[in-house]
C-alpha cells in the first residue's frame, strides 16, 4: 500500500531523512519508533507532501506521489494527522471532524461520511456529546 525508497529530504542544507525505505501493506500498523529530532515527523510530513523528497519513491497504492502536493494526496486517501492540538477553534467540534472528511464529500460519498462519523462517535462518544461546542473551549485533557 505504502513503499518508501531510498527517500532523502530535509531542510535547506540539512539533510534529515538518507535513503529511508520501508514496506506498509494494507491492514498493517506500523509504528516508528527513535529518539527526539530522529527525523520521525520529517518522514511523515515527506509521504504527505509538506516537505518535498529530493530523492527516492513514494509509491501510495502503486501511484508515485512523492512529486505530488499534500491536497492531491489527501484526496488518494493518504493523510496525515498531526501531532499537537491543531483544531479550528471558532468551529464545532463536529465540524472540525467533517472537515476532515472534505475529499469524501467532494467525491459525494455523503453515505460513507455518516458512516464513519458513527464509527468514531462509537469509538469516542464524548464527541457525539460535545459534537456542538466550539473547538477553542476544550480543555486541553
Ligand atoms: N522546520 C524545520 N527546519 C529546520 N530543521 C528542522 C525543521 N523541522 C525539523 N528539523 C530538524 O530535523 C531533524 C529531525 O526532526 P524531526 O523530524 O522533527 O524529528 P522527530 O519527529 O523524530 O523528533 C532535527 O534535527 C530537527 O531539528
Ligand atoms: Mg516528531
């Protein structure tokens, strides 16, 4: 699903990430692990797009996006979801939600959208219970 190859990329003169290769398969979970300033966020923020990849391939379901930029490889279904509390505070809890189901609904797929919202409600059903509060007034906790 994910091949990474030989990936070098960085920040101005300082290279980060020397020929990192590595195979994620469809249903797998992979965690990387190492130590602060590793290079862990470099990587993911290479595969989405926001740093660019001077060198290697990114191969998302067999589509080179390692060129692409991070709106197009959203929209291929590869996305990032940052660390830190990035919320649109004027905005509901459940908007801020469904804004992360943008491409869905570009793509009208409205039906999966509800689906998935139930899915993580399940999952976390303090969202359904605060899904009107404004993002900027959650504690941190
Ligand atoms: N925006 C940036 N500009 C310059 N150097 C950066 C930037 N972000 C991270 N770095 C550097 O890249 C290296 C890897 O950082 P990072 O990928 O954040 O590591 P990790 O996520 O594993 O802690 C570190 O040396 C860090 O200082
Ligand atoms: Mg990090």
């Amino acid at each position: 699903m994910l091949r990474i190859k030989n990936v070098e990329s960085g920040y101005g003169r300082l290279k980060v990430l020397k020929k990192v290769t590595m195979h994620i398969r469809a249903g797998e979970i992979v965690t990387i692990i190492g130590a602060n300033g590793a290079g862990k966020t470099s990587l993911l923020k290479t595969v989405s797009g926001l740093i660019p990849a001077r060198s290697g391939e990114i191969l998302f379901d067999m589509k080179e996006i390692g060129k692409l930029p991070p709106e197009k490889i959203v929209f291929l279904g590869c996305s990032l979801v940052p660390e830190g509390r990035q919320l649109f505070a004027p905005m509901t809890v459940k908007e801020n939600i469904l804004l992360g189901a943008y491409p869905q609904y570009r793509k009208k797929r409205g039906d999966q959208v509800r689906e998935d919202l139930e899915r993580i409600y399940g999952l976390f059903p303090r969202l359904r219970e605060r899904e009107r509060q404004l993002a900027g007034t959650l504690s941190g906790g």
